[in-house]
C-alpha cells in the first residue's frame, strides 16, 4: 500500500461555497477524519451560520467557523482568508468549491466558477506556501466532467470547468510543488444530487433546450453528495501533485491521464487540396469567395495576416477590430490600396467592453450588410494582469461568438457562415509558467467544441472551429518575460521556449484558411513548428483512467 501524503489530524481547512451541500459535505467529512478546524465561506449568511452551529455542537466549540463572503469580490475573499488566519493561526487545505451552473448569467458564471477559483488558489498559495513562511498543504479546485467532454447546452460552464482542470494542471507540477510544498489537485464529479442539478432547467441560455439537458441528465446515475465527498478525502490523503480525479455515478474516484496532443492526430492537410488520411476524407465545405469577415485583434500580428490572406482568397470585405488606433488606421490604409478600396474598414474596439464590441458587429453589418466569418483572435499572454487576461482571451470572445451566432446565424435571419476561435498549444497541455494563460486557452476550446456541436450547426447553419497556434514570432512571443506571475521564472520561460520551433505568423494564417475552407464544426486543429496543420480528437475521459 502506497504512504499517504497527508494524515488530516489537526490540519485547517477552508472550503468556498461550503454553506449547503457538496462544500458542506466536504467540511463534514474532513472534520470526522482529524483535521482540527475549517472556515466555511457562503454568500448564504442563514445557511452558513446554521451549519456552523450544527458543526460545533457535533465536533465542540470553535471547531468551524462561517464567514459571509463573495468569493468573485477580491476585498471579501482576501478578508475571508485573513480572518481565517487570525482565528486558526495556520492554513493547510483549501477546497475551491464556490461555482454555479448558469449560462443564463454567463459573465457571472465565468467570475465565479474561473476568476474567483484562481485568485482563490494565489491566496493560498501565498499564505500555505513554505517559501512564504507557510507549512505547506494542499489545495482541490472542484471542476466537473463537463470540463472533459463538450456539452452542447451548458457552452460556458463546460468551459469555465474545462479552465479549472488546465489552471490545476498547471500549478501542479514539481516547479510548484518544489518550492511551496502544495499540491493543486483537481476533483470532476459527475451529476450529483444538489440543487445544481434539480435546478439546471431554469439555467440555460435558451429554455427550448430543457428537454435536451433533462435527457442528458436522465441518462446518468446520480450520485450523493457524501459519495463526493469520500472522494475528496481520499485524494487529500494519496492523490499526487496535480492530477486530475473523476467520481461518477457513484463508483469509486479515479485518476485520469491525458495523452500527449501529437498522439491524438486524425487530419492532417496537404497544402488545402483534399485528400485521404487514416482512411477518411477531408471535404470542401466553404468557398470563401465573395463572403464578408470581421476579425478581432487583426491590427498587428497573426491577426493582421489572417486579415490579409482572406482578402486574397477571395473575400471581399473585412471589419478590423483592435485597440491600436494608430496601427489599424495605418494598416487598414495599406490593405485598401492593395485589394481594392472599400475592401476592409478599420473599428477602434477593446474587445473586453460589451458596448464596443457590440457596435462593431453592428457598424460592419451596417457597412456591409451581411457578414460570414468571425475570427476571434484578440488575446494577450500576460499572467502579470491575469484578471484581463481572462476577460480578453474568455469572457470577450464568448461574447464575440454569441454575437456572430446572432448576426450569421440561419435561424436569425443570416446566411450561416463560420467561426474561428483561436486559442493555443499552451490550451492543451499543462504551462507551468503560464498557468491562467493556459486555463484561458483550455476554456476557449471546450467552449468552441461544445457551441460546435452539431445541436448548434444543425439550427444556426454556423461552423465553430478552434484553431491552437503553436510558438509564434510575434510580441506575444518576443515580450512574454515581462509578464510572467514572477519574474524569476524568466529564465525558465527562456529554457523552454528555446526547446520550441517557433514559426512565422504567415504560416499560422495559411492554416486558418485551410480550417477555414475544409474543418467540420466542433474541430480542434493544431497549427505549429512550420508543419502542415492537423486536427487533434481528444479521447474521452472513460478511456483515460489509469
């Protein structure tokens, strides 16, 4: 029998959204197995309060205490800890279990369930952390199995869950564990018995898909929430630094692995030409002659060249948006005069604004009259400014594919049409150095895969495809050092880049047109080192248990 890497006695925890049901169970079961106190944090005063008393009276005075908090609210989270500390003196495990299931509230869905979950885990980083003066622990931010597999009716909460594991993943590794002493873990429950699921009808985008998520749900065993919880303590006690643990209908907690991304090729193209690999055949879905584009961030960079190899494959227009004003008036110029005048229009837009990226779909439908294509590559590579970089590299372009839905849709009176989120290779396999940037670009593709579904296609008439660059040269790239969380992992962020065949941002723009021309929707395509891009298929997590 392997040695348990915690024993529990007189240990401290903190548990978010721990007032009533999975958190509480969480709480119940960690107190019934040594540890000595826990702060339960709720925005629900009357159900953590009630709890609490019930806690003392079972496991003696003072044992818990409940402190009101909103976890998406920096001043009651950075409170919370602090009270906690000043009552218990010590810190060692924290359970990130605060989230709702609500694309209904979406923004709100994505600051809770991914924004407060990350600077949850920086604070107690900060304050468990044996380089800062703490003894170490361990830290389980809950996702969900829905961050495993697309899921066509939740888009946003299988994201937001899909950030979780690629945060978690990423912090936990030995670079992490080396210098803090704490384990990030990752805990994907199946449905489970809460009001998360009774209330699910009421929690959807569209009430006309109620009867698609109640068949999902029927067609699962559910689970109790004390089954989770049995779960949760065994992976305190045994569960390695950073991995990834599913608990479903009711069987017992198991670990998943995922693959290296190259091994889970399945296209690969040829130069655009159609052709046969592994025995199917790529076909030829949209020619892009004649069609209308609008590109996020397309002033500079990648965005400026898939800008320009649209407008000479035969698109006729294209809306630039970015916050450069001088680079995209400057650029916009140059494309006029090279593809014709009129062919693009240049709209001063901060894609993270709702009013301004909301005018600049209706500015270029109103110059345009219609539109087809929607290349959402506004992003940045700065952990430094991580809550920006979740709200342009996620939360913007979420919106920005919800308003391309609307205006290309068939079912809204458009011609249907595509849309490309770009996101990373950093999406796909852990970046210790990176670990929000690489939470966005997980986000991005469970949100794609899951808006690409066919439930969606089927009604709008619209591809959405994920294309993942790889190391590219372009500022992203080249100022990355700068912001880095700490600045001493610049030299660990040089190492590893220095390992990566960078490519040039032309190459990246030839694969978009490739996807863009050949892709079935939902598709994930890798675009890197200067190779022909492929499209990767992600086993599912049933076959990943080892």
């Amino acid at each position: 029998m392997l040695e348990a890497l915690m024993d529990l006695q007189g240990k401290v925890a903190l548990v978010t959204g721990a007032a009533a049901g999975l958190g509480l169970e969480y709480v119940k079961i960690m107190l019934n197995n040594g540890i000595k106190h826990a702060a339960i944090l709720d925005s629900n005063h009357a159900a953590g309060s009630a709890a609490v008393g019930k806690l003392n009276e079972k496991f003696g005075a003072d044992t818990a205490i409940f402190i009101a908090c909103d976890v998406t609210k920096k001043e009651d989270l950075e409170g919370a800890f602090r009270k906690t500390l000043r009552t218990f003196k010590k810190l060692h495990i924290v359970i990130n279990n605060a989230g709702i299931m609500r694309d209904s509230v979406w923004e709100l869905e994505i600051s809770l369930n991914f924004t407060a979950l990350v600077r949850t885990t920086f604070l107690a980083l900060d304050l468990m952390g044996k380089d800062k003066g703490g003894e170490g622990g361990v830290v389980v931010n809950i996702a969900s199995v829905a961050g495993l597999i697309p899921v066509p009716v939740l888009p946003v909460y299988a994201a937001t869950k899909r950030a979780v594991i690629g945060f978690s993943q990423s912090l936990g590794v030995p670079f992490h564990e080396d210098r803090t002493g704490v384990r990030v873990l990752t805990l994907c429950p199946g449905a489970t018995d809460t009001p998360m699921i009774s209330d699910s009808r009421h929690c959807l985008l569209d009430d006309a898909w109620s009867d698609h998520l109640s068949a999902v749900i029927s067609s699962v065993s559910i689970q109790k929430p004390e089954f989770v919880a049995s779960a949760l303590l065994h992976m305190l006690k045994n569960a390695e630094n950073g991995s990834v643990w599913v608990v479903r209908e009711s069987k017992p907690v198991y670990e998943i692995k995922f693959p290296d991304y190259e091994t889970c090729k399945v296209y690969q193209s040829q130069g655009g030409v159609c052709h046969r690999f592994y025995g199917r055949i790529i076909g030829y879905i949209m020619d892009p002659q004649g069609k209308v584009a609008l590109v996020t961030g397309g002033a500079t960079g990648i965005g400026l060249e898939y800008v320009k190899i649209l407008l000479g494959n035969g698109v006729k227009h294209v809306a630039i948006l970015d916050v450069n004003l001088t680079a995209g008036s400057a650029e916009v110029k140059k494309i006029n005069e090279t593809f014709g005048a009129g062919c693009a229009i240049f709209i001063a837009c901060d894609a993270t604004k709702k009013d301004d990226i909301e005018d600049a779909f209706k500015k270029t439908v109103s110059t345009f009259k219609i539109l087809h294509i929607v290349i959402n590559n506004a992003g940045i590579m700065r952990d430094s400014v991580w809550e920006l970089e979740i709200s342009l590299n996620f939360t913007a372009l979420v919106r920005s594919t919800f308003l391309a839905l609307d205006l290309v849709g068939k079912d809204k009176g458009g011609e249907g049409g595509v849309v490309v989120n770009i996101a990373s290779v950093a999406g796909i396999a852990p970046v210790k150095i990176l670990p929000v940037y690489a939470g966005t670009k997980r986000a991005v593709i469970g949100f794609s895969q899951s808006i690409g579904a066919p439930f969606h296609e089927d009604r709008t008439g619209v591809r959405v495809l994920t294309l993942c660059p790889g190391v590219t040269d372009t500022p992203l790239i080249s100022e990355s050092p700068r912001y880095l969380l700490d600045k001493a992992w610049a030299d660990e962020l040089s190492t590893s880049l220095r390992k990566i065949p960078t490519q040039k941002p032309e190459f990246v723009a030839t694969a978009l047109l490739e996807i863009l021309k050949n892709a079935k929707s939902g598709s994930v395509w890798i675009a890197e080192g200067g190779k022909p891009v492929y499209e990767i298929k992600f086993p599912h997590y049933k076959t990943l248990k080892i």
